[in-house]
C-alpha cells in the first residue's frame, strides 16, 4: 500500500522518505499526521494542495513503496514510471 484515502475522502494518506520529512510537512503547513500510521506517514488535504504537488507526494509515495518490495515482486509491477 503506497497511499490510503480515509472514509471522508478529503484526503490522502501518503509515505515520504523519512520521519524528519513528514515533520518538516506538518510544521510547513502542506499536512498533518495521518491517523494510524507510522510517523513518516502524513495526511495531504486535497483542498488545501496543487494538483502538481499531490501527483508528487503520491508518486514519491510509491517509489518508496515500490524499492522497499523484493527485486522479484518489482519485475511484475513493468516500468517506473509508467
């Protein structure tokens, strides 16, 4: 799982690289602790973000997600990015 959206759907909950980065985002403003998760997991407000920046975070999402998985799971998954 690289990004979870939450029963109301105002937003998403996504990895980022490290517990210093999700905190950076918090004080920033650009998100907020997501509810359930490991500290390095943040919650992005979909009102309260561009577009090109919730692609980012999501994509980085992924690309975190994606190098943690075994070489074997990551040659199923075809090319990055697609």
């Amino acid at each position: 799982m690289f990004a979870y959206l939450g029963a109301k759907a105002e937003g998403v909950s996504v990895k980022t690289p490290s517990i210093e980065d999700a905190s950076l985002l918090i004080e920033m403003g650009r998100a907020e602790r997501a509810p359930y998760f490991h500290r390095s997991w943040v919650r992005v407000d979909f009102r309260m973000i561009s577009e090109d920046e919730l692609r980012d975070r999501i994509e980085t999402s992924y690309a975190i997600i994606r190098t943690s998985l075994t070489k074997k799971i990551q040659a199923t998954l075809g090319s990055f990015p697609a």
